[in-house]
C-alpha cells in the first residue's frame, strides 16, 4: 500500500462552490517507471522488476554498481509551508506542487543537501510561529542515530538539526513513521521492529525491497526516547513497555505534576506490515490465511520526575487522573520503577475500537485535549467504512458510518469562533469518501465535530479512476501557519 505511484487530490472550496481535481506527481519515480512500462523504480515493500533486455554481463555488473537513488514517490503527505505546498514520503527527498493545479513545480528538494539525514518522516509538526520540526535518521561512526530537523517557515535549504540520539542498537535501528511533540519535549517511539542495516546494504544490489530488511522483535522493549527540546538531550531515566508497533500517534502532552500523557494507535505486532500487501488485502475476510489489521488508541503516562529514591517495584502513577478513564474501574496505566534507572510502562486502553489514521484539533497538539477522530472499522480489517470520534478522557465515542464507501483520513477544521469559545471541538470533520463499486466516483463529507452528524456531502464524477488517500491538510488562505 506505499507504494503506488503518487497521486494527489485536491477539493477547493470558494464562496459555497466545491470543485474536485487530482493528478499524479510528475516525478522522477513517475517518468522512470512510465518510460519502461514497468516498475524500475521499486518502492517501500515492492523490488523493481528485472530489465529483460539487460545481458547476464549487465546482471552481475549490476551487484557491483549501486542502483539510482531516485525515492521522490512523495505519496504519504502534504505540507502547507507558508506559499510552498511541500509533499512527502519516508526519505530525504520532497516535491513542491502548485497548490491550485497540483502541477508539479521545479526539480525534487533533497533535505540530506542541506544537514546530515538519510531519510526523514512525513508526518512533520508545524509550531505557532511556522516552524516545521521533523524526525529523521541517519548513521554514525558510532552507528544509527535519530535525528530531530527543524525547517524555519518550511525552508529546507535552511534545515538545521535540534538534536541527536543513538539508536539502542548499532546496526537495526527502529522503524518509525510518526513522533510527538510537546512543549519541552520530543517524544520518539523505538519499538522492536527494526531495519537490519546490513540486509538493507545488500537489498540495494540484489533488488531486495525495504520491507525485507526489516525485522520484528517481539520479546524486546519498546523504548520511549524523551529529549529535551532546549537542550537536544535524553532524559536520564530509561521508559520501557512490552513489545508494540505504532504508525500513529495521536497526541502528547505535560502535566502540572511533572508526568507526560502520550497517546499513539498501537499494533499488537511489526508484522503487521506484511498485511499491506495487495496479495493479502485482496484475500476474502473469511480466508483464515488472510493477515489482520488491528489497531487501538493506547495511553502511556511516563513520570519525569526524579525517581531515584523510590523503593524498586513501587507503583509511580499513584491517583494520578490522566491514567485511568472517568467511570470505569480496572482499567488503568501504570508505571512501575523495575531497575534505578528504569521505568516500565503499562498502557490504558481509550476504547477497544479499531482506531487508525487519528487526527485532532491541532490547536492541541503537544497540550492536554479531549477529542481525537479516526478511521475505523468493523473487525481487524482496512474495510475502513466507519469515522470515529473518541473523548479520550470517558472513553465514550461517537460514530458515523457508510458500508458503501471507503473512509479517508478525517481532518478536523475549526470553527473562527472557537479560539474565544475554547471549545475544543466546535468545527467540522472533513473526509473523502470512496465508492466501494464505482471507481470513478469520489465526495467531500462534512460532520459536525459535536454531534458527529453530517452537515454536508458533495459527490463528484470523475474520468479517471480514484484511489485511497493516506494523509492530508486542510489550508485556509486567510491563515499564515498551518498545521495539521
């Protein structure tokens, strides 16, 4: 699911008119693979397809001769960087397109030109004042790093690095898709599922895929890496849990009584990457062989405090309101002190429901929040024909739902009121739909970010065909910064 050619889609909305438009990404990744009537360029879990014409000298050559470094398939993510609007995936390598036409605008911008990364998330973060901060990785003498990036405005020809950890093992560092932001802190998810870096070196000259370098570990930790905005440091006490994978997290934030909430979507399993495939997405639900796709909204609470003097074995979290949900009893986060130096976390469940792709106000990102929306399902299935809005302090959630259509991303807008209301989900949630039948169908849904009823649906006839989305961004023209 990665990695299909980029295509991007676009709904403008002007003065009650909506208009529809979509195009693909005119990349080097595109023309390429375009030219030869093949995949030549290959992409997260897919290899590139063998030149039939090439010799059996030009075959063994080929071990000896690194393949083009062309990763410019920016299919996973927009930025709106004040008049640039940047799209991304999980390298060094971004696109600028016109945010109008979606025509694709110059030459790729390589981030890795500019400060020493090899590759870089696409879920960035956008503080107040327009800077973009990024997590990224790259190698050392003293093995992998993880890098935090920051962009002033967007800007990458003026990227600097913030900060700089090693990774805890040399040669398989963790995969990461997103990361967390606070106001003090980066907070960085290591879980157990790693790149084995040598498997990796190897798979560039044997046209191997990226997915097969990667390894899951599932009787390691999970570390939660917590550096120090101000200074780029770690924090010196080591937080661990049992073994999970995330692609998302939903939010993070600090309390008055020294304790940081984190909230992510968690899977069981790393293996989970393998269920993107299309040969198991396109197995019938009831195939027993078919691989399943489950993933909750999880809450870890880690104590910041100076734990030095409690006894080993002591519970940390005590009566503290953030690790237990309002009405429910037996449920709860914990965080127990099992070595001088180390904190073993245990998480709270928000809610059992499948919950992926979340998205919340962004005027609370990094601060404490109520309301987070997601796609959702019925079952441990990417049939995503459900949108869910979760009050992440009861737990309670509400659900809007359409068997017929394929649910997007939900993106939430708030209303130009709600800055003097503070109320935290006085707004819309937008989404696209997709027909499940017809192809050349796609609509704009609008729901009211309270009641989560629809308040409006604009349905549009394509020529060509419509595909899944991952992520997006709403961009007003009457705001400077925007985020997400």
């Amino acid at each position: 699911m990665f990695d299909p050619l980029a295509l991007l889609h676009l709904v403008s909305i002007q003065q009650g008119d909506a208009t529809y438009t979509s195009k693909y990404l005119d990349s080097d990744t595109y023309k390429a693979n375009l030219a030869a009537n093949r995949i030549v360029v290959g992409g997260f879990g897919t290899a590139p397809f063998p030149d039939p014409c090439r010799t059996l000298f030009d075959s063994i050559t080929s071990w000896f001769t690194p393949p083009p470094k062309i990763m410019d398939n920016c299919l996973v993510n927009v930025l709106q960087a004040t008049d640039q609007m940047v799209v991304m995936t999980e390298t060094d390598e971004v696109r600028v397109v016109d945010p109008e036409t979606l025509d694709t605008l110059g030459e790729k911008q390589t981030i890795s030109n500019f400060v020493a990364i090899r590759q870089a998330t696409a879920h960035p973060h956008v503080d107040s004042d327009g800077t973009v901060y990024n997590l990224a990785s790259s190698g050392s003498r003293d093995g992998s790093t993880y890098n935090i990036i920051s962009l002033p405005n967007g800007r990458i020809e003026q990227a600097k690095m913030e900060a700089s950890i090693l990774a805890r093992w040399r040669f398989h560092p963790g995969y990461m898709h997103s990361y967390a932001i606070t106001e003090h802190y980066f907070i960085l998810l290591e879980t157990p599922f790693t790149f084995s870096v040598g498997a990796l070196l190897a798979g560039q000259y044997f046209g191997r895929s990226f997915e097969e370098a990667m390894v899951w570990y599932p009787n390691e930790k999970v570390h939660f890496r917590v550096i120090d905005r101000q200074t780029g440091l770690e924090h010196p006490t080591t937080f661990t849990s049992e073994a999970f994978f995330t692609f998302h997290h939903i939010n993070a934030y600090e309390t008055d009584d020294d304790m940081l909430v984190i909230d992510v979507s968690t899977i069981e399993s790393g293996e989970i990457v393998k269920s993107l495939y299309y040969s198991n997405l396109n197995k019938s639900d009831s195939d027993p062989t078919k691989l399943k796709f489950d993933s909750v909204a999880t809450r870890f609470i880690l104590p910041l405090g100076d734990v030095s003097e409690m006894p080993l074995e002591s519970e940390l979290l005590g009566d503290v309101p953030n690790a237990r949900l309002e009405k429910q009893v037996g449920n709860s986060a914990s965080a127990r002190k099992v070595k001088d130096d180390t904190i073993h976390l245990q998480g709270l469940t928000l809610n059992p429901i499948f919950f992926e792709m979340p998205r919340i106000n962004y005027a609370y990102n990094g601060k404490p929040y109520r309301y987070a929306y997601a796609a959702s399902s019925k079952g441990k299935s990417l049939d995503l024909t459900m949108l869910i809005k979760l009050d992440v302090k009861t737990g309670e959630k509400k659900i809007w739902e359409d068997p017929t259509h394929i649910v997007s991303e939900p993106v939430f807008v708030a209303s130009p009121e709600s800055k003097s209301s503070g109320v935290e989900d006085d707004g819309v949630v937008l989404t696209l739909l997709l027909h499940k039948t017809n192809p050349h169908t796609v609509a704009l849904l609008v729901l009211d970010a309270k009641d989560f009823n629809q308040i409006a649906k604009v349905e549009f006839e394509t020529q060509g065909t419509v595909t899944p989305t991952f992520h997006g961004q709403f961009v007003s023209s009457f705001d400077q910064v925007h985020g997400y």
